[in-house]
C-alpha cells in the first residue's frame, strides 16, 4: 500500500516536473533553451548526494550490526549513486557543448564528481570480486562510506576553488534564480528526490528477495 | 544547431537511464517473487 502510494507520488512529481521544465519555464536570459536542461542536471546531482549518504549511512551500520537488512540498501543506494552522477555528467555535458563550447572541462566540480562516480562504480563492483560472500559486503560498505567523503569536495568545490561552473544559485546568501525558473526546478528537485527514495525501496527489496533464495 | 536538439537529447538519457533501471528492477523483482511463490 506505502508502496504503491510512493509510486503513484513519484510519478505524478515526475509528469508535473516535466511539464514544468519544458512547457511553463521560460528560457533563460543568457542560457536560453538550454536551462531546460538544468532540470535535469541539478535535481539529478541532489539525487546523487542523497543516494551517496545512504549507502554510507547504512554501510556503516553494516560494519558495525552485520545485519543484512542494511548492506541490501547500501547496495541499492551504491547502483543508484552510480546512475545519480552519471546523469549529472551526462547531462552536464549536453550542456557544456553548446553553452560553454567544451564536452568536459578539467574543472574542480566536474573532477570531484566523475570522482564520485568511479568510487560508487568501484563500490558496485567491488562486491563481486571476493568468493567469500561476508567479505565482498564489507569491502563494498568500506567504499561506499570512504566515497561519501567526496560529497562535501564536490558540493563546495565552487566555493573552495577557482571555477569555470557557476557558483550555486540557492545558498545561504539567498535566492539568485528567478522565480519562474525557481519553481520548475524546486518540482523537479522533489520529483528526483521521491525517485530516489521509490528506486531504494524497490532495489533493497529486490536484494532482501535474491537473498532469501 | 537547435537548443532543442540538447534539450530533447538530455531528457532522452533521463528517460533511457532511469526509465532502463526502473524496469530492470521490477522485471527483476517480478522474477524474484514468483520463484518464491512456486518454493512456497
């Protein structure tokens, strides 16, 4: 029922958020068309960060309780950290091309998050690599909290070094996004939010199945 | 080129990436749940 509900929210975030960033938000000033794709980018990186604070939470948990009930959602939120930051990249870089001219930038915040990326990459698979089952869990649980470390690198990177992407527009300083542009990505940031939330439930439920059998 | 051309291609990889492992998962757990079904 919790379920069904969570699904039937998320999907009705996610249509409200598409409609929003591609029908009722008006191009940007400088960027134009191309801050539609904003809605994407940035909800998807709060999704990684969120995703990544789980697999480090319930990792540790792991390490210390060795219950399985809590590497089934470390394992759930490493692959969603995965898929989290490799949107962001991707759609970073559809972007970039024809914003700033360049597919990829040696930039700190583009750096520290393919970093984020390859970490929780190498989290996945570090699971498989021991025959021993107890120990392919730990080593993954190791990775995921170590990884998480990079989080804090990736989100103030703009702030603690000399960048080529934007500082962020919503800070403590205050809002520095229009309200017509505020709105579709404030609905989109939830709409990723809730679909990282209904994918954990679902995959670490999927990892309590396959266990079990 | 058309802004839209990027703008469509970024919520194509969305659509791909997210939609792909939504539908990975719950074929998955389908798979899971009916052979715990017929074990039961």
């Amino acid at each position: 029922m919790l379920r069904a509900f969570l699904g039937g929210a998320t999907a009705g975030l996610v249509l409200l958020g598409l409609a929003l960033a591609l029908w009722w938000s008006p191009p940007d000033a400088y960027q134009g068309q191309y801050v539609r794709i904003m809605y994407v980018h940035v909800p998807s990186a709060l999704a990684a960060y969120v995703a990544a604070a789980v697999t480090c939470a319930s990792g540790a948990l792991y390490l210390w309780r060795r219950q399985l009930r809590y590497d089934h959602v470390a394992q759930a939120g490493a692959e969603l950290t995965v898929l989290f930051s490799g949107l962001t990249l991707l759609s970073g870089m559809l972007w970039g091309r024809p914003v700033w001219g360049v597919w990829w930038a040696w930039d700190a915040r583009l750096v520290t998050t393919a970093v984020l990326f390859l970490l929780y990459v190498g989290c996945v698979l570090v699971r498989g690599l021991s025959d021993d089952p107890e120990r392919g869990r730990s080593l993954a649980s190791v990775v995921g909290v170590v990884g998480f470390l990079d989080v804090p690198l990736v989100h103030y990177s703009v702030v603690w070094f000399r960048t080529l992407h934007q500082p962020p527009s919503i800070g403590p300083s205050g809002v520095t996004i229009a309200p017509a542009l505020l709105v579709p990505l404030l609905v989109n940031s939830l709409a990723y939010l809730a679909l990282v939330g209904y994918l954990l439930v679902e995959r670490a439920r999927l990892a309590r199945l396959e266990a079990a059998q | 080129m058309n802004p839209w051309v990027w703008v469509v291609a970024a919520y194509a990889c969305a659509a791909l990436v997210l939609g792909g492992y939504a539908l990975w998962v719950r074929r998955r757990l389908r798979e899971a749940e009916a052979s715990q079904e017929v074990e039961g």
